[in-house]
C-alpha cells in the first residue's frame, strides 16, 4: 500500500522544483534584457537634459522637449550674421566682432586695437661704439667697445682704447747726510746734527742692536766692553 505522508525530502524536492521555475521576489533585469513591448508612461527615469536653454528634469518635460528648436535651447538661427569687430578709438572702447578680413599684401601685418591691419612700429634704439677723443677733439658717448682677448688687464681710455695705466708713481727711500729721500740730504744732516748735539763728546749710548750710533745721528762712536748688560754701549769720541 501506497505511503500517504510527506517527508522532509519531499518538501525540499518541491521547493527546488519552484525555485527553478519562477524568480525571486525581487530580482534585476539588464537593459539589454528587454527585446519588445512598450513602457508605460512616466516610466522613464528622472534626469536632467539641460541644452543650453530650456531644459527638461522629467521623463513628461523631456518628451516634450524631443521637438528640439533652436529657440528653446537658446541657440542661434542657423542662418545667421556676425558684425565685425569695432575698434577703438583714444577715448572709447571698440566693440567684440568678427576679425576684419585682411587684404593682400598684409600677411606681414598684425590686427591692431583701432580694427586695422598694421605693422608694429620698431622703437628700439639702436647704439654705435663711442668715439674717443684726441687731442683737440672731444668724443661722443656710445657703447663700450668690446674689449680683445688678453685685454682682461686693461682699462678703457678717453681715447676709446683698452689701455695698462701707465705707472706715473715716484718712489723714495730713506734720505741720508748724502742723498736726498723723503727729505733733502741737507735738511737730514740738520736733523742729524740737532739729534746729535743731546749727545756730547764722550756721552755713552745703548743700544739694542750692533748698529753704529754715525749711521743714524753722525759722529764719531766707539764700542765699549759691556759686559753685565743685555744690550750694546757705544761713546761718542767725536
């Protein structure tokens, strides 16, 4: 006799039966999916289709807007005109445009503010080398002439030449009862005399060094024995 009860593998048997024959409750189709029929009205999502002018943030507006023109997205005719461009003037303003057409023979030329076709004026200054004078004639001012290899030493002269100073310096040594220096010989035996008469014959000196006292004050000098000091001790005998 036949079994009259269900089993639980019964039930799961159903189930998989159900589930392979039928979606789920909530599921999702591709775009792709849909291959006929029609969508039901207001079933379009809600997007913006701005166009520069009127715009649409509705499915009802944007079917209404698929009779685009060219008023009710702001744009031109499409047989339209544009002006050329106005220039301007020393006390007003030009207008914007279309660039006026150049003629031929201009494409040198660049479009200035007043409108027209011009050819930039040249107003850089353009300077000669400098003339040096001479001896009865003065010079004129102008660029420095360019100095030569191996002139890295040299200066420019008035006469326009890169030029050694020349050495115009004097040089004197130390003047003596004979020689002139940095004074004259005469005024150096004064100086001598006047220095030597603090010293009187027979008045003894030291000194540090073995220098005769003549050399610098004149007179006759002799060395004595100095024995106990540290320096060297000289008489004056003449």
């Amino acid at each position: 006799m036949a079994s009259k009860y269900v089993t639980v593998s019964n039930i799961q048997h159903l189930v998989a039966r159900i589930k392979a024959g039928f979606a789920a409750i909530g599921h999702k189709h591709a775009a792709g999916d849909i291959t006929s029929g029609t969508l039901a009205a207001d079933r379009l999502p809600t997007m913006p289709i701005n166009k520069g002018g009127t715009g649409a943030t509705s499915a009802e507006t944007a079917r209404s807007n698929l009779g685009i023109t060219p008023a009710n997205i702001g744009a031109a005719t499409a047989n339209h005109t544009h002006s050329e461009m106005k220039g301007a003037t020393a006390s007003a303003a030009g207008a914007a445009g279309l660039v006026p057409t150049p003629t031929a023979g201009t494409n040198n030329k660049y479009l200035r503010g007043d409108g027209t076709w011009q050819t930039p004026p040249d107003t850089n200054t353009t300077y000669s080398t400098m003339k040096g004078a001479s001896t009865s004639a003065a010079g004129t001012a102008g660029l420095a002439p360019a100095p030569a290899a191996g002139a890295s030493n040299r200066y420019l002269r008035s006469d326009g030449t890169w030029q050694v100073p020349p050495d115009t310096n004097t040089t004197y040594g130390t003047a003596t009862q004979t020689a002139n220096g940095l004074m004259s010989a005469a005024d150096k035996k004064k100086l001598d005399t006047v220095q030597l008469a603090s010293w009187p014959i027979g008045a003894i000196m030291m000194t540090a060094n073995n220098t005769n006292p003549s050399t610098s004050l004149g007179g006759t000098w002799k060395q004595l024995e100095a024995a106990g000091f540290t320096g060297y001790l000289w008489q004056r005998t003449a």
